[in-house]
C-alpha cells in the first residue's frame, strides 16, 4: 500500500496542498485575464463605435447619406463585426426606404435629395424594445453580451445619434436623437485569447506543481524519509539482535534529537544485552553441567528446554521428551497432574522411583507477577545413592559391629515403641534375653578371639531362628536380646527353646557353647516401661542360671511387681 509510508503521505499531503494554492491562484490569475482581455476588448470596441460614429456624422453633415450607408455596409465584411446597423428611434434600420428624405425635403421645402427607386423596411427591433428605449432614456452608449444556440458569445453596442445643431437645417429639432447606431462584434478571438490564457494558466501551473513536488519530494526524502528509514531499520536489526547498531546524527532538529536518543539507547541496551548475555551463558553452563535434570514447558504446555541431566535420569531423549510432551515426563499423566495440584499447597519435593533410580522430584507451576500461568518445570535429582548410603549409614548406626546384630541404642528405641503400641493396640509382644554360659572363663582359657567367633555363630544363629518382624538385638558384651512383635508367651517359649537347642548342638572351632535364656511378655507381666520389661526378662535369665544353666525360664507375675 503506497499510503502505508510516511514519505508518500507527506508528498500527498503536501501535494494536495500546494496543488490547492495554486490551482486557486491559477483560477483567480485566469479570471483576472479574462476580465482584462473582456475590458481590452470592451475600451477597444469603445474606440472603434466613437471612431465610426464621429466618420458617420461627417459624412451625415456633408449630405452623404448613400456614402454612410455604403459605409455601414462595408464594416459588415470585418471579421470581428458580426453586425453592423442603423436604425431610426422606432428600431427600423436607416436608409433601407424615403421616409427620412422625404421628411428633409419636406422640412427643407426643396427637393435636395432623391428617394430611392426601392424601399425595404428592415425591423431591427420592436420599438418598444426595453434596450432600445433604454439607450435612448440614458442618451449614453449601453452593451449587452449575448450567447448563441451554438454557443458563440456576442457583444453589442446601442449608442444614440445625437440630434445636433449641425443637423437642425435638415431635420429640425423636434427629436433629441436622430436613431441608433447597434454594433455587434463576435467574442471569438477574445474568448479564444482567453482559453489560451487558461491553458497557458494550466500549463505553468503543471509545471510549477511537478517542480515543487518534486524538490519536496527529494527534500521530504532528503530530511525525513532517509533519516527514518535509517532509523526503522536499525530499529529491525536491533530486534534481530544486532545490539551494535547506530545511525548518523544530521542536524539538531528533531530527527537528529530521534538519532541521538536511539544511539544512546542502543549503547544501553548492548550493554544489557551484553551482562544478560554473560549471564545466560553462565546459566546454560550450569543448567547444562548440572546433575539435575530440568524439564521446563511454556504457558501452552511445550516443553522448551531439557538439560542433558533430564535426558539420562529419565533414559529418554531430547526430542522424545519434547515430543512426549511434560505430562508424559514419567510416563503417567495422571500423576503428574496430581504432582502439580500438590505443588500448589507444598514445595516438598517427591521421591519416586522411576526406571530402577530414585529420584527426588520437584514439580512447579510458574506464574508471572499478576498470577498468570507462564509455564510449569520439573527438577530431578537422582538420590540412589544418596538413599543408599542413607542406609548404609543409618545400619552402621543401629548395627553392632561384631555380630551385625542391631545395638543397644537401635534396641532401646525399638523396644519403647513397640511397648507402646502393644499397649495401644492390645497387641502381642515379648521378648526374649540370653548370655553365654561361663563366657568369662570361656575368653580366658581361649582367647578374645575365639570369644568374638563365638559371639558370632550366636548371632548368625540368632538371625536364622528369627522372623522378618523380629529384631535380634547384641544387649552387651556376651548378653543378647531378641524384640517379639505379636508374639505370645507361649510362642516366645517355644522360639526360645528351639534358638537354645541349636546353639547347643552347635560347634565352634571344636568347642561346644551353651545359653541361658529368660522370656518376658508384655499382655502376661505389663511392665511399665522398656527398662522394667528387660527387668523381667533379666530377671529370668538369672533363674536359669541358679538353675544350672543352658536352659530356659519366663519371667514370673511377682517379678513384674
């Protein structure tokens, strides 16, 4: 669209306004002209109706009256002459019949002039004519213009003859005019002058419009178009990323101002594009070396940037994940839509474990200031071996080290709870406590060492003998502990008795190794606490003892209190 630059419209505009002026002036020149070359024409068509009305009244005066005639006739053959008349003061044309010589030799009394040997009455016009007696009530010259069928503009001349003294011997003074004198000349050659003019007018005024439209358009190009359209497409560069871009400063006016400012601008806006692009470079490192993998979408949902982390944790690739799309990021829509309306009420993130790793995800909407939702992101960061470690550790911490038994500390915890929810629950719980028989003079005669081999084998033996609720635990030194979950008396006995026979049958290093056992039940003794109820079980191991060893004993009611 050619009105869609700025240059077009001000050439337009600007166009269209001198185009105005001078067209006004044009017309105003061309109406001048043709009132000039119409008054020219009217002072010329003056001269020439006094001229011939001062040669009629001479030849009149001599008494030349077919002289007169002749001469009337004659300027009918001028070009510019349409019609040429005389006419009496009724509108009959002169010197047509006698009445006029008649009258004179009738005033006369002599017979001074011949008539005519023919007479035709031409009417010019009516004698009640409004022009006709409008010149002859003035006694002055009037004109009138008058336009043909055909369009040919005329211009007629009534001007009055005098009757003067000169001509009183002849026609007396009984009338103030004599008749009318009707010249009527053709308007062509002054409205061809004219129509020249115009065209002329026309001409130069083409001439001049082009000429100033096209030194506006060259200085509108010059001094605005140009310096804009340097502008605009710096303007396009920049928004391609082209921070580097200045354009000329010409003058001081307000384009130069418009220069100035934009090349300030763009310095400023390099400078931030320059530390935004330092800084984004820096992020892109980090995302992209980082150990999470990162999954990020836009406010339509389209995943936009997946880091190389994402891709190995999940074992997918770049345009398998983008292709998927971020619901599909663990293969269950569903979750992940539950992921991300939890998101909404906590920032915790979920442990999940996905294609044989366990991963800690953390699942967000992003919303911008007004709330609006930008895009969502997930973080993922494989905690494998964090777990596992976690574990490791956290065995360390509850395991003895020598039997690989659960210690002393993981014993006391465990024991308090379970008491607790035995009693809460009216669950059954026991537990069972045993030592070494002569363990003392077992370690003297045979070493720590054959002692330490001994305290394994009871507790491999223990780990067997145990279910996978149960917790066999290392109480101290040679005295072990085993915490019975749902566990009655009787079936602590009866676990107990087996764990002692096989110790027994068993041989280490040739020796043979005995234990006396004591067994406590929460439901049958309700001790207090954890401490009370491994009284009781202590207690009844000591029975065992006094009763000569390797055996098994519970815990009696008076024990409890």
């Amino acid at each position: 669209m050619i009105f869609r630059k700025i240059g077009h419209r001000i050439i337009v505009v600007v166009g269209a306004v001198v185009i105005a002026g001078l067209v006004a002036m044009a017309l105003f020149y061309a109406e001048k002209q043709r009132e000039s070359i119409i008054a020219q024409n009217e002072e010329a068509a003056n001269k020439m109706t006094g001229s011939l009305i001062r040669v009629l009244e001479t030849v009149m005066l001599a008494g030349y009256a077919d002289i007169a005639q002749a001469f009337a006739n004659s300027l009918r053959s001028i070009p510019e002459v349409h019609e040429f008349r005389i006419m009496r003061t009724n509108g009959l044309e002169a010197f047509r019949d006698n009445t006029t010589i008649s009258a004179v030799n009738l005033y006369r009394g002599e017979e001074d002039f011949f008539p005519r040997d023919e007479e035709i009455e031409v009417p010019i016009y009516a004698a009640d004519n409004p022009r006709l007696r409008e010149v002859l009530q003035k006694g002055e010259m009037v004109r009138y213009y008058d336009v043909a069928a055909s369009g040919e503009r005329f211009l007629t001349y009534l001007v009055p003859i005098e009757n003067k003294n000169q001509c009183h011997k002849c026609h007396g003074d009984s009338q103030q005019y004599r008749g009318v004198i009707k010249l009527t000349s053709t308007l062509a050659r002054v409205d061809a002058d004219i129509t020249k003019a115009w065209q002329q007018s026309m001409a130069v005024l083409a001439i001049v419009v082009t000429f100033i439209l096209l030194v506006t358009w060259w200085l509108v190009r010059r001094s605005i178009v140009q310096p804009i359209h340097r502008v605009t497409e710096a303007m396009e560069a920049v928004s391609r990323g082209d921070m580097s871009q200045k354009v000329p400063v010409l003058g001081k006016d307000e384009l130069g101002s418009m220069a100035k400012s934009f090349n300030r601008m763009s310095s400023e806006l390099q400078s931030t594009y320059l530390g935004l692009h330092h800084e984004q470079n820096k992020l892109t490192t980090i995302i992209l070396s980082a150990q999470e993998g990162i999954v990020v979408t836009n406010a339509l949902g389209e995943v936009v940037l997946v880091n190389p982390a994402a891709e190995y944790l999940l074992q997918k690739s770049h345009a398998q994940i983008v292709e998927e799309g971020f619901m599909q990021v663990f293969d269950n829509e569903a979750l992940m839509a539950s992921w991300l309306k939890l998101s909404e009420q906590t920032l915790e993130p979920i442990i999940y474990e996905y294609k044989g790793r366990l991963l800690s995800t953390s699942i967000a909407t992003i919303r911008n200031p007004e709330g609006q939702v930008v895009g969502s992101s997930a973080m993922l960061r494989d905690i494998t071996n964090q777990k596992k470690l976690e574990e490791e550790l956290r065995a360390l911490s509850n395991t003895d080290g020598l039997t690989k038994l659960f210690n002393r500390r993981f014993l006391d915890e465990t024991l308090k709870a379970e008491l607790e929810r035995s009693y809460r629950y009216g669950t059954e719980l026991g537990i069972l406590m045993f030592d070494v028989d002569h363990f003392k003079k077992f370690n003297d005669e045979h070493g720590h060492d054959q002692g330490d081999r001994v305290l394994q084998v009871i507790a491999r033996e223990m780990r067997r003998v145990s279910r996978s609720l149960d917790f066999p635990c290392r109480y101290g030194g040679e005295e072990f502990l085993i915490i019975l979950p749902n566990t009655s008396m009787e079936g602590a006995m009866v676990l107990a008795e087996r764990l002692r026979a096989d110790i027994a049958a068993t041989v280490v290093d040739g020796l043979q190794v005995t234990i006396s056992i004591g067994v406590s039940s929460a439901r049958d003794h309700k001790p207090v606490d954890a401490a009370a109820f491994i009284a009781l079980a202590d207690g009844a191991l000591y029975e065992a003892k006094r009763e000569g060893r390797n055996c098994v004993r519970s815990a009696t009611a008076q024990a409890a209190h």
